[in-house]
C-alpha cells in the first residue's frame, strides 16, 4: 500500500477517487492507474540523474497502453522497445524516435527497416548474426546503424530464473568473452557506427550489489575498446530495479541511482537506464469482483472474476501479489483461495489469503501495473479487462474493456 492507494474509513482509494466508483462504473476486471504515482517514479530517477548526462528510457514491455507511454514522453522519458509493434505504440503516443533503444534477440528484416526509417537512437545488438543482418539492412537503405552490444557479464542477478538474464548460459546478449572481437568487426563494418554498451542482468533485482558487479565488468572491457580507439558514446545498464510486492526491500530509486552514480566515478559516457517495473508496478491495481464463495473441507475457495488471462505472473511466476477489499469488513476473515475463473488448475491470484468478505464485495490485486495488461490474453474467448488512468479526482478511461465479437473478428470460416 501506498500513499496512492489508501484507505479513508475502511473505503480504498485510488488518489481522490473511491475504488468502488470505478467498479460501479467500468465494471471488473479493470486495471486502474495513479497519475501521480506514475509521476513520482519517473521523477525520482530524473532528479537523481540531474547533472549528469543521461536518457531514462522506460521499458515498454512492462506497460505499453498509450496514455502511459505519452505521460512518460512528456516527461522526457525515451523508450526501450523490444518489437516492431513497440515502436509504433511509441511514436502513436508522441514519443521521440531519436530517444529508443531496440533490443531484443530476434529482430526481424522488417523490423530493422522501421527503426531505421524512424531514426532510433540506437540498436542493442545480441548476436553477431544479427551484427551481419544490421549491416546488410541498412547497407540496402543507404543508412548508417548506430549500435551498442549487449554483452552478458555473467552475473547473478538473484532474482527469479525465468526474469534472470544476465548469467551465460541465457540467450540473451553476446558472451563477455566474444564481446571484444564483435566490436572489433563492427567497427570496420560500412554501414554500422559503434555507440555505446548495453548490460541488463534480469528483472525485479532487491540489491545493488548484481548492478555494481555487472557495471565494473562492463567499463573493463569499455576501457579496453578505448585502448583501441573504439571509444564509446554511451553506457546503458539496462533496467530490472525491482519493488515492494509483499516483504521485499529493495534499494529506493535515488539509493540505486547513488550507487551507479559512485561506480561509473569519473567517466564522461552518457548513461542510459531502463527501469520498467520500477516505474509502473505499484502506480496499477487490478479490480475484480467476487463472483462466489466456495468453501470446502480442506479449502475455502474465493471465485472473482478476473483470472490468469488478465493478470499472469501468479500462474507464470507464482507471484505474490497482496490482495485488499476495496471495503474492509469487522466481521472475522477466512483463509481464501483466491482464484479465476479459467479453466486450468492453475488459474489462480492468491494462496491462502485471510479475507473478510462477501460474494459481490470487490478486492484489488496490488502492485498490478507491471507485467499485468501487457502479458494479458484472450485464453477462454475472454475479452482484456479496461484500462483506467486516475488524475486527482478525474477518471479517464484509458483502454475500452474488449467485446467478445473483436476477437473473432478477423477470423475466417471456409466451412
């Protein structure tokens, strides 16, 4: 909980608005936002930034509706895309091309040829397969690539192994090893310009211990280049500062910042961050309704209607996420499952939560803007929840709930 979400006599708020108003209103499930915490985020890494050069590009991944991104490109904010797809919703919100940062392992032909024609600031390049193809591409435009590689410093990042990415067997970036022989011969290729350094060793980190390791192998081999004079532009250590979900403790923005800041000590390089989850994770909630109550003999079973469609990380993660009533109850609580109504044993929100609540009541899964409505799907013939963002005490509906004829739209029967 959060000064953002809060309760004012035993009624949960969203800023100035009661949780309740919204569900009455849009109906469940529905991610609803906070403006303001959105802002506050986004602001704490630009003044702890402040006098440094540097560009906060925000992990689209994490959250792309349109509303979000255009609040962070007001802000200032660049972007770190990993699609095709990602980079439109970027410049459909009024981001910057000169501001994105392409990463990912897969790029294709097509991709490449968009990036290229919006003028991003930079590829993040994963393998030297795709280094030749890069080159190939924009050789065929006339254009010259800006590039950094991605190089995998083999450092535990501590963290989930499905969100860790920085160790050597992940199929992510290039091996610290071949790090210096790709520079190498992407310098003397026509139709690249070496830029800078990528490195981001997973997501939801609680430390700053991996994030200092990976940096000081980073600017080793940085120094290296430079011996050789292939001088960098810019170091981007990549995103994954991770948030409170249930007892975790992770460093504060300005405390992370603080100890990149006292590591990269004396050097002249641009910094590029890309914090996703840090940025949006606990400015969004999702809403949803109990639709029964179950109990049986050796569990009690709270059936509400979103479900692992909606929000995926329990089922994919078993991730917590702290469940509230939007309105607390004094009659005594039971231990709940909390559970979805998709058709799969593992459509589930929450184990064994002690809840005080009645079928109809509303419940909001906590810490949702992260990994929430960007890994949503349509499992079940289930249309995606709506989208609302809150400002003050103005609600703004951000994303209309999907109508179940959307997504068979396109479909073709032949029969």
């Amino acid at each position: 909980m959060s000064k953002y979400f809060h309760y004012q006599q035993d009624k949960l708020f969203v800023e100035n608005v009661p949780l309740a108003e919204i569900a009455e209103r849009f109906g469940t499930p529905t991610y609803v936002y906070s403006h303001a915490a959105l802002t506050d985020a986004y602001m704490q890494y630009a003044d702890a930034l402040k006098g440094r050069e540097h560009l906060i590009c925000f992990a689209v991944k994490s959250n792309s509706n349109l509303s979000i991104l255009s609040l962070f490109a007001k802000l200032g904010a660049g972007f770190d895309i990993v699609s095709g797809g990602e980079l439109q919703r970027v410049l459909a919100a009024g981001g910057t091309a000169n501001k994105v940062v392409f990463s990912g392992v897969g790029k294709s032909v097509a991709e490449m040829r968009l990036a290229l024609e919006a003028g991003i600031h930079c590829f993040n390049v994963e393998s030297e397969a795709e280094l030749v193809r890069l080159n190939e591409v924009a050789g065929s435009m006339s254009k010259v690539a800006p590039i950094s590689f991605r190089v995998n410093p083999d450092v535990d990042a501590k963290t989930h192994p499905y969100i860790s990415t920085g160790l050597k067997q992940s199929k992510f970036g290039v091996a610290y090893t071949d790090a210096l022989a790709l520079y190498r011969k992407a310098s003397n290729m026509p139709h690249l310009r070496v830029t800078g350094m990528d490195c981001h060793i997973g997501s939801q980190l609680t430390e700053t211990g991996p994030f200092i390791a990976a940096a000081e192998k980073v600017l080793q081999l940085v120094d290296t280049l430079a011996k050789e004079g292939i001088k960098l532009e810019h170091l981007d250590l990549g995103g994954g500062l991770g948030i409170r979900y249930r007892d975790e403790t992770p460093p504060s923005i300005p405390e992370y910042v603080h100890a990149l800041l006292n590591a990269l000590s004396g050097r002249a390089e641009k910094i590029i961050v890309e914090p996703g989850r840090v940025l949006v994770g606990n400015a969004g909630i999702l809403l949803t309704k109990v639709e029964y109550l179950k109990p049986g003999e050796e569990k009690h079973f709270a059936i509400v209607d979103a479900a692992m469609n909606d929000l995926m990380r329990p089922a994919l993660y078993d991730a917590y996420h702290e469940i509230q009533p939007i309105l607390r109850r004094a009659a005594p609580a039971r231990q709940y499952e909390v559970v979805g109504p998709v058709c799969e044993s593992g459509d589930f929100l929450g184990h064994a939560r002690s809840l005080s609540i009645e079928q109809g009541d509303f419940l909001t899964l906590m810490s949702a803007g992260a990994y929430g409505m960007s890994m949503s799907s349509n499992y079940n013939t289930r249309p995606r929840a709506a989208e609302v963002m809150v400002d003050g005490a103005k609600v703004n509906l951000i994303r209309d709930r999907e109508k179940v004829q959307q997504l068979f739209a396109d479909e073709k029967n032949y029969l």
